[in-house]
DNA sequence: ATGACTGCAAAGCCTTTGCACGCAA
DNA sequence: TTGCGTGCAAAGGCTTTGCAGTCAT
C-alpha cells in the first residue's frame, strides 16, 4: 500500500548512490521513488505493478538489480514476509525502525514498534562475535480476523 | 551439521503425528529421525543428503511433504537463513529456544539465547492485535572471520 | 481392502543471468 | 566516446504438484 511519499529518503538513496558511483539511470531512480512511497514491506512485483501503473514501466530484471544494490548500500532492509517471497523496507537513515507481526493465513503485515525490544537487541548484538549491522523480529500469528 | 539426537522430540513428534491422524510412513518417519539430529537451522536439501548418507533415501518431495506437515503441527519452525531457502529447526516442546546471528558473507550461523530479549518479545507479542504463535530474531552481520 | 504415503518427473514461481542496445557522464 | 544501465527473454534453483504404484492400518 502505497503511503507519502518519503522525499527525504529519496534524495538521500540517490545521494548515496551517486556517491557509490553508480550512474543516474531512468529505471534506479524510477524504483527509488516508488520506493519513497512505501513505509513498510513491498515485493519486487509490487513495484513493478506501480510503476506500471504510473506509466514509467521498468524492466523486471531492473527492479531487482536496482533492489539489490540498495540493499548492499544499505538503504534498503530485506525480508521474508510471505513464504519464498522477499520483501523489501527503506531503511531510516536516522534509525528509527519498526518490526511486523505477520498473519499465517491471511499474509496480514502489521507493524510495530517497542523500545525496550530494541535495546534488548542492542544488547544482544555486542554480546555476540558478530559485526552485527542489522536485525530483524518477525512476530507470527492470527490477525483478529482471521483468528475467529 | 548433526548433533546429538534427540530422541524426545522424535518421539513426541510421531505421537503428535499419530494424534493428528496421520500414517507413521517409512518416508516421514525418516525425516523426523534425521531431524532428530539437528539443534540448528537445516534445510530439505541437506536433509536429504543425510538421508542418503544413511543409506535411508527419501524422495525430495516426500521430505518438503513432511516438513509441512511438522510446520503445521507447530513441531518445526520454518525461516529463511540464506536468500531464498528455508531451513527449519526443531520446536521444544518446552517452549525453550534460541535465535541467530547469521554473517551476510558467509552464511554461518551462530545461535544464542537471552532472557530479557524473550520477556520483550512476550510482551510485545501480547500488545499487538494478533494471536502471536511464534516469533523469530535474525541478526545480520559480518562473522569474525569475514569482518577482517 | 482402501485410502494415505511415496517417488519420480514435470511444472511453478520468484529471482538471476546473458546479451545487445541505449544512455549518462 | 566509454562502459554502465536497461529490457527482453532465457535460464536457475528451490519448492510444489500430478500421477501411478506401494504400504500402513
């Protein structure tokens, strides 16, 4: 689903990318700002959908290229929402993250967000032998709805 | 890599498996035992390289067939360790588990355990608006070995 | 005996790769 | 001008499904 679009994250992504060396090309930019657009979990084909839909089409093997190297940036955070499916979330420069409770039957994303659950984390990471750079918590379950 | 096994979760699985109504298969049967043998994250296809090694072949359809089954009565716990492959691990009946730290170079995998990290996710886990099941907490990172 | 279980091969599906063309710098 | 970026189609790789034979009960 679509949100606001996160104009900030947008000049920020094709900040760090030129930086990187990459080039300003029409697919990666295109997939940065439908990116802009979404706070939470979206799929490869998604985007493709909604670039489609705003008539700038893109490649699919673009989508994917261009996921990729936002993901090896570290602008972008992948994960497994629905089964063999990756989902992809910007991530906050400032670090401000949330994490999702995922419905079994109806694919249902719910997010959330908790403090102390973070700090537990932070904890957790410098105790382990790990240049730990990112963590993700999947809570799974039954939405109200489908838990009836 | 095969630990010890763990012949309580073997037998509670085939008890559980009994109790659902299903057939105690040659094919099924062979991959709880095999399963037996994992503390840590395995995935179908190792399982049915041990499987052969053990010279107890199981067809590859056969051992997706009874991992589903296991995940649906809550007796394994599916996730996705490397991109795009699902490992599975054991559930204890008692409730006791760990996470993992995973190196983005590599692929190892170092689990560990923390309290105070399992009461936050309690909690959250009631607060959310879900019938939470079960949960999971993946740290991404760079291994010792691959952070030099 | 009967329906669940199994294995093999084929199909599915998301994702990646090969390759020729186009475009940013 | 140079070689990175892009799109299309084909290939990959894990997982699932169809189907006929087998086995548990």
């Amino acid at each position: 689903m679509a949100t606001a679009r996160d104009t900030a994250w947008e000049e920020h992504a094709l900040e760090m990318l030129g930086e990187a060396g990459y080039r300003r090309g029409g697919a990666r930019t295109a997939v940065v700002e439908a990116l802009a657009h979404h706070d939470c979990a979206v799929t490869a084909l998604e985007l493709e959908e909604d670039l489609r839909r705003d008539e700038a089409p893109v490649g699919r093997a673009s989508i994917y290229r261009a996921l990729e190297r936002l993901e090896e940036l570290g602008l972008l955070q992948r994960f497994e929402a629905a089964r063999g499916i990756a989902s992809y979330e910007r991530v906050n420069p400032s670090g401000h993250h949330h994490h999702h409770a995922i419905c079994r039957r109806c694919g249902r994303i719910e997010p959330f967000e908790d403090r102390s659950l973070e700090r537990a984390i932070e904890r957790v990471s410098a105790a382990v032998p790990f240049e730990i750079a990112e963590h993700d918590v999947t809570l799974r379950g039954l939405c109200k709805s489908c838990a009836d």
